[in-house]
C-alpha cells in the first residue's frame, strides 16, 4: 500500500468505499479517487480532518456542507452520493462519496490560453442555471472560481459540454446565522466581491459577480484581480473590472452588469442565464483573447461545433472577436481565508 497524504491506498472506508488514489488536497479535507465496492464504480470521496484538528467553525462548516449538499439535486452540480465517518488511528473522519468527474477543471483549461467565445457562453449558461438553482434554495455559494468548475467530456470535438460546480464548504444560506466575526472575508482572493471584501452583508448578487470575472477571465486569458491577497481583494474597491475594447457589445454590457460594484444593480442568476442562450447574434468564428493554438484541426472542430449550435440559437454572445495575440502565462488562484475588518479595509483605501 503507498502513502498518500495521510490515508494510505486500499483503504476502505466503512466497508465499503476502497481508496484508490490521490485527486487533490485542500484546507476542510482531501479528496481521493476511490471504488464503490458494492456497484463497482468509480467514485469521489472527499475525507474530512479529524474533528481534533478542526476548529469549532470548521466542524460546523464541515457537517452544513454535508446537509446542504444533500439538499441539492441539478444537473449542473456535482452530486452527493453517500455520507458516513471511519475510526483512523488518529480519530474518527467524517467523509462524503460524489461522482467522479474524470475529466479536468476550467483552472486546468485556462492554463492553455483563452476559450472561444461560444465556449464561454456554454459555460457561462450552464454554471448560471446552477447557481439559480442553489439560489432557490436560499444559498450562496459563495465561493465561484475556476478551480471549482469540473469540466466533463469535452467529446471528439474538443468542445466544452457540460460543466459542473464543486465544493460548497464555504456556502451558507442567506438568512443564516454569521459563522465568522464582522468584517471577516471568507472565499478566493482573486475572485472576492466588493461587498465581501468590505465586510458587508451578501446575497445572491455575490456569485453573479465572482461569475462575471470567471467568464471574462475565460474570454481573455487574464485573471482580472491578481497579486498579493490584500491587493487581490481591495483591488476592486478601487476600479472595475476592464472589459476589452474589442469584445462584443453583448458581452461588455452583460460583464458589465455583472461585476457593478452595488450589488442591486446586477442581474440575477436567471437573467445571466437568459442572456447567455436567447439572442440571435451571428456566430462568425470567433478567435479568442489569448495565446495562439497550435492545434488547427481542434480550432476547425470548433468552428464547426459553433455553426451546428448557431443553428440552434444556442449561444446570444458568441459573437466575432477581432484576431490578436496576447501573451498569457500560467496563473495561480488562491484557495484561501483572507481575514481582514472592513475598518481596515476602509484605512487602506485612504
């Protein structure tokens, strides 16, 4: 057996659930492939810290992402399929069983250079129609970014077809109580809203915003608000979010309103999602803001994925873009908690 974090493989939790390998590792707990010894399928367990290393706040987060994620059934997330805890040698680990979604995450994608137009409207569409979806239900996210988003079955096209949200460890609902003091900033640095990096209350309107920067990050290549976790998150206090003066009107106007700093002035999820697939705009090839591809024949399956969905009035903003090449290098995202009072926000400013 090999030693993988601090669970070895062929572990099996609950006399049941068979580890098989390492998927990734983050700050509430460690996700691992894993083989479901009573149906033979492959997958996802994500196994918790012990209760002895997690703080009060911690637990609690820990068991409402288990409940909320119980709660919530859309095909545009990632569902839970099974619950329970395994006795270690150090303590007792609560863990959660999902599908496995093998294939990689928008992070993973955007490493490689800007999407295409129609892609990031696909993608925008089916995100936003989840998140109308957990909306209803009276929970933000909270928490929407590139590494969260699992990409599933790009197909022999090479074209993104479904997208999936993932980890709602930091979700709450909105009526629900404050697990953090006042001030405190709970989520991904580069991906913040004004409203959470001030300290203030949030809603609905908080994901529409993080939603925003992630499709104009996947537009042009470029994360809009990076450096140092301070600089990430007060950056946004200061300006918007530039918008190309190249992309197409329907896009800027939508980007636009999505990452206003007042929150009533953004569109709800619905609306994103109405805007991303009920417009007539022609689709002509667009060449995205990014790195130039290597890869003709992928870049011609594309176009034509493109035309069949143009046809079918699928994609509103998938609209020409002006050829240019900008070089994009490797970013990183930050999986972190930025801790900061809304008095010190507000000195930093001055």
């Amino acid at each position: 057996m090999t030693l993988l974090g601090n669970v070895r493989t062929e572990t099996v939790l609950s006399g049941r659930y068979r580890l098989v390998k390492l998927i990734g590792t983050g700050g509430m707990g460690t996700v691992y492939e894993a083989r479901d010894e009573h149906t033979y399928r492959a997958v996802a367990v994500k196994l918790f810290a012990t209760p002895d290393a997690m703080t009060t706040a911690d637990r609690v987060r820990q068991e409402r992402e288990i409940r909320l994620l119980s709660m919530l059934s859309h095909p545009g997330l990632v569902p839970l399929y099974d619950a329970g805890t395994h006795e270690f040698d150090d303590g007792p680990h609560r863990f959660i069983v999902m599908e496995l979604i093998a294939d990689t995450t928008l992070l993973r994608r955007l490493a490689g250079g800007a999407l295409h137009a129609y892609e990031v409207a696909d993608l925008g569409a089916q995100l936003a129609d989840a998140l109308a979806y957990v909306h209803s239900r009276g929970i933000v996210h909270r928490d929407v970014k590139p590494a969260n988003i699992l990409i599933n079955d790009e197909g022999a096209s090479g074209f993104v077809r479904t997208v999936k949200l993932t980890d709602f460890g930091v979700a709450h609902f909105v009526d629900g109580s404050r697990l953090t003091n006042d001030g405190t900033i709970i989520g991904t640095a580069a991906y913040l809203s004004p409203e959470q990096v001030a300290g203030e209350p949030i809603g609905f309107a908080t994901d529409v915003y993080s939603l925003g920067l992630v499709l104009l990050e996947a537009l042009t290549g470029k994360q809009e608000y990076s450096g140092t976790l301070i600089e990430a998150a007060l950056a946004r206090l200061r300006h918007d979010p530039e918008i190309p003066a190249d992309i197409a009107p329907e896009w800027r106007d939508l980007l636009g309103r999505m990452t206003h700093r007042n929150p009533d002035r953004r569109p709800t999820a619905v609306a994103v999602a109405s805007a991303l697939r009920g417009g007539a705009t022609q689709i002509t090839g667009p060449v995205p803001l990014g790195p130039a591809r290597a890869d003709h024949k992928r870049e011609h399956r594309l176009h034509r994925a493109a035309h069949r969905h143009a046809k079918r009035g699928t994609f509103s903003l998938a609209t020409r873009w002006r050829r240019r090449n900008v070089l994009v290098g490797s970013f990183a995202t930050f999986g972190v908690l930025v801790a900061c009072s809304a008095a010190y926000v507000a000195g930093l400013l001055h």
